[in-house]
C-alpha cells in the first residue's frame, strides 16, 4: 500500500455515539490523539434517540443511594440471566471495569449521572437481581454550553414532550399525572424547570440527548476532533495488522492512519433491509427500528474481509413498536405495564405477558408467531377508561387519538368487545373470551396465565392506586385496538471481541490494530437484556477498555 497518509492520529474511532465518544473521550484523558469519523452529517448515534441510561452494576451512584450491590451479587445475576452464552472474561471485565468508567468520567469530564431509584433490572427476582435496580442516567445539560456547530449538528430524539425537558424518573411518575399526587407534583417541577430554564436562557437536555451533549462537550473541552459526513470505505491493513481507515469527506476518498489503533463503533445493522432477511428472524422489516437510519452494518464487512469472526447476528435489542401513518416507530415502554390493556395474536388469544421486559416481549412475539395465530403484528387493545386515565402513545390522558389515526385504520374504534373484534378480523366470540377471562383476572388481582403484575419489574409502570397496579378490567366502551410489530433499538450481533475489545477472527486470534465496541460488536449481554441500559454501558465501559489497551500497548507515534 501507499505509505503516504492524508492524516494521522494516533486512535481513530469510527462512530459517535456513546461507544465511540467514550473511546474517544478516554483517549484524549490518556494523552493520545484522537480522531471520530461519522458516516451522517449529524453526531449522536442511536444513544441519542435513546432513554440514556446506563446500567453498570457496582458504580458509585448505587453505594451512594445505599443500594449496597456487590461483585457477588452482580456476577450471580449476570451468570443468572446471560448464562454461560458469553465467555466468562467478557462478563468479568465489564463488571471491573464499568464502575471505574463511571468514576473516572464523573471525575474527569462533564460527563455525569444519577441513579435512577426504583427503576429495577429487568428480572429482579433471579438469583443477584435488584429491585431497587442498577441503572443511572445522565444529569440534565444545558445544550447551550456547546457552541453553535455542535448544538446544530447533534442528532435529536424529536420525543413528544411538549417542549418539556423530561427525565427518566419524571416520565414514570407523569404516566400517572391523572392518578396519583406524585405525578401531579412531577408536572409542576417539571413545569418549573421549563420556566427557569426559560428565564436563564438555557436548553435542558435530558436522556439520550443529555448523555451525548455531555460526551460531546467533553471531547471539546479535551481537544478532540469529530468529522462528520466521512463514512467509512474501508480498513488499510498490512501484514496482518490494521494500520488505519479510508472514509470519504467533501468527495474525497483520505486516508487516517491510526498509529495505536482502530475503534469500530458504528452500531449495527438494523436499517439494512437485506441484512436483517439474511440474519434475522421473519418477518423482519427497517420500518420497524428505532435505531437511527445510519444503522446499516457499514463495518462489518471491511473487518469479515480481515477474517474477523461474528456472532449473535439473530439477535436485535428487541422493542415493540407501533408505527402510526408518519412512519416514525413508537416505543413501547410504560404502554405495555397499564392496566385495562391486552395483547393478542390474530385469533384473539393473549399469549405473554404484555408487561415482561421489551427485549423478552419481542422474543415471545416471535416464538409464538404460527398461521392462523399471528403475532406480527400483534393487536394491542384497550379501552375508554385506560385511555382516560393513563398517558398512550405519548398522548395525555383523555386526549383524543389524531383523526388521521382512526379515518386511516392504524388505530380501530368500536363501541364493544365484538365489533371491535370484525374491525381486526377475529372471531368475536373469541376475542369475547379472552377479555372475559383477563378481566376475571384483573378481578381477582393476579394473571394466573402470564403473571402479569407479578414482577417489581412490571409494578414500575404500573397504577400503584391499584391492588394490582398492572391489572384493571376492560370493560368500558369504545374500545381500541392498535397494532404492535417486533421493533428493535438496535440489532446485538456483530464482531466477536475478547476482554480489551480487540477484535477476533474465527481462530480466536486478535485482528491487530482493530477494536470494536457498542452495537457493530456481539454484545456481552448475550442473548438477554438484564437491566435498564445494558446496551449503552457496556458500549460505554468496552470503548474505554479499547483504547486503555492502545495506551498500553501501543505507544504514540509513527512505527
């Protein structure tokens, strides 16, 4: 190859979400120079769309809330719920070294969060699980602070809050705005904070955004440098080692060198539309992610050139979604823990709990998709009193549903159980049946098919006015029935990585010079979800260790 480079840097990061911002962020702290190439013209990756969180067992935050999680306990429960699916070093690495993620950010960068109380892993009740929970979030930010180019090219969750900044902790509780005196009291601090704000000329961030503008703001402060429009074409590679990237910028096809290394932190593929046929489960469909759009697997397939091994390419970080006629996917989140709501498959029958954590609800679609019972899509129904008294689909409680939603049949109407089961195509006695027999349930206060309400997890975001805060009858017309796809936040297979994050190729040797963290890698958490945030953090903390290793092991400068 040439031996003439365009540029050189001693790390280059491909990617600027919340792995490649942390590689990048971690290598300025180290004194090395640093390079972040972004395929859109906007920063922020999917973490930017997201909730934010992170969840890292044993960091501060949690001694701080005096939650006393333990080594023990996390790895119990990591052996509890992701099992044996990922080597051993992997799992034990993120549990050394995510909490020290954690501390040296909060130390050394803006980059901060809080814990986030009650919020709980998502199987709390398994062997090491939390019901207090694991996860933190990032402290609100005023976008302000970044200068004028940075606050107009980061990529915006564009979420339905009224131009109000929300946090974690205050969405629980606003989904209750109509029920209890706490999110009464959460809506007027939240409220408040908008008029400060407003008074002293600041933009609060929260969530995902929140994180991102930290993260941005510290790469600034640390002098690093960020490109964007510069996808990447390619890794140049000699003698078995990667030496750096070509990308294209302004037309051009340039050449980085890398003196210490390459981080691929890129995300996945879930906006690839022949790569989910090939690896997912069908029926599949890019309509359906909430992942954003530059998803398309881009790194992939300059490091299978190299030999690199993958894994976990069946796997997406599972999120069931809607998708009104603007074609945006919805979330669900809190929707799935309401009372007087079901789910059901094409013939009218529940088949899981619709409550169960996203990752496991998207599973159960799939495992239970059959002809003549189809669950994708699913149909998710409610009725007046649910609409009533509960925030649905980002709407207020009692707001009606847009009118292009009911006149262009996304969202069906019907003044009983049985008209609204002609308006999905079921049989009106079974679709009878089934609310008959969910609603003895709710009755009695426990799901006796799906134990709906009987997790911690299933509680959060559920009435706690309730004897079963998941459970109420429906019983009240109109009814609504909206339907749900398998949606994704991200697809979780990609290059098999060891402890350091260097990638691997089938033989189990390391690709030099080549690192990859976040989605474009095979995520630590196998084939599971254990807990609010599980994707972020170890994106977070594998990104730090990618770039640790460089510093140790290969020195800045020309070789």
């Amino acid at each position: 190859m040439n031996d003439t480079w365009d540029h050189t840097y001693d790390v280059v990061v491909v990617g600027s979400g919340a792995a490649g911002l942390a590689a990048a962020v971690t290598a300025r702290l180290r004194g090395l120079t640093v390079l972040v190439v972004e395929k859109t013209d906007l920063y922020g990756g999917s973490t930017a769309l997201s909730g934010g969180a992170i969840w890292v067992p044993g960091n501060f935050h949690l001694d701080a809330a005096g939650i006393g999680d333990t080594p023990e306990k996390a790895r119990a429960y990591l052996d509890a719920t992701v099992g044996d699916r990922v080597p051993a070093e992997r799992k034990d690495a993120y549990l050394a070294h995510g909490p020290r993620m954690v501390r040296e950010f909060h130390d050394r960068t803006a980059i901060r969060f809080v814990h986030t109380p009650g919020y709980s892993d998502y199987y709390p009740e398994r062997l090491g699980g939390s019901p207090q929970g694991r996860s933190i979030e990032p402290q609100v930010f005023d976008l302000r602070k970044l200068g004028p180019e940075q606050r107009a090219t980061m990529r915006r969750a564009g979420l339905p809050t009224y131009g109000l900044t929300i946090t974690s902790t205050d969405f629980r509780q606003l989904n209750m705005v109509g029920r209890t005196w706490a999110g009464r009291r959460t809506a007027l601090t939240v409220g408040l904070r908008a008029v400060r704000a407003r008074l002293a000329r600041q933009e609060p961030l929260s969530l995902g955004e929140a994180l991102i503008a930290r993260m941005r703001y510290s790469l600034d402060t640390l002098g690093g440098e960020l490109w964007l429009s510069a996808p990447l074409t390619g890794l140049v590679e000699k003698d078995g080692r990667v030496l750096g990237v070509r990308v294209t910028r302004e037309g051009r096809e340039l050449t980085v060198r890398a003196n210490g290394g390459v981080v691929l932190a890129s995300g996945g593929f879930s906006h690839d539309q022949r790569l989910r046929e090939k690896h997912l489960p069908a029926p599949t469909s890019t309509a359906w992610s909430s992942a954003a759009e530059g998803q398309t697997g881009d790194a992939l397939q300059p490091a299978l050139a190299l030999g690199a091994a993958t894994d976990l390419m069946d796997r997406v970080w599972g999120a069931p979604s809607v998708v009104p006629p603007e074609g945006k996917p919805f979330f669900l989140v809190a929707d799935r823990g309401i009372p007087g709501m079901v789910v059901v498959d094409t013939s009218g029958e529940r088949y899981t709990n619709e409550a169960a954590p996203y990752h496991e609800f998207v599973d159960a679609m799939y495992a239970n998709d059959r002809p003549g019972a189809g669950t994708v899509p699913s149909w998710l129904l409610l009725d007046a009193t649910s609409k009533s008294r509960y925030v649905f689909l980002g709407l207020l409680p009692g707001r009606p549903f847009p009118r292009a939603w009911l006149e262009g049949g996304f969202v069906r109407k019907a003044a009983t159980v049985e008209e609204l089961a002609v308006r999905i195509g079921v049989a009106p006695r079974r679709l009878r049946a089934t609310v008959d027999r969910f609603n003895g349930f709710a009755r009695a206060g426990r799901d006796e098919d799906f134990h709906r309400g009987d997790s911690v997890y299933d509680r959060y975001y559920g009435d706690p006015t309730l004897p079963c805060p998941n459970l109420a009858p429906l019983e009240k017309g109109p009814y609504y029935a909206i339907p749900v796809h398998p949606g994704d936040i991200g697809t979780k297979g990609g290059l098999v990585t060891d402890a350091t994050a260097r990638v691997l190729r089938e033989d189990g040797t390391a690709i030099d010079g080549l690192y990859a963290s976040g989605n474009v890698s095979a995520a630590v958490m196998g084939e599971t979800y254990p807990g609010p945030g599980a994707t972020i953090g170890p994106a977070m903390t594998f990104g730090r260790l990618a770039v640790d290793h460089i510093a140790r092991t290969a020195p800045a400068g020309p070789r």
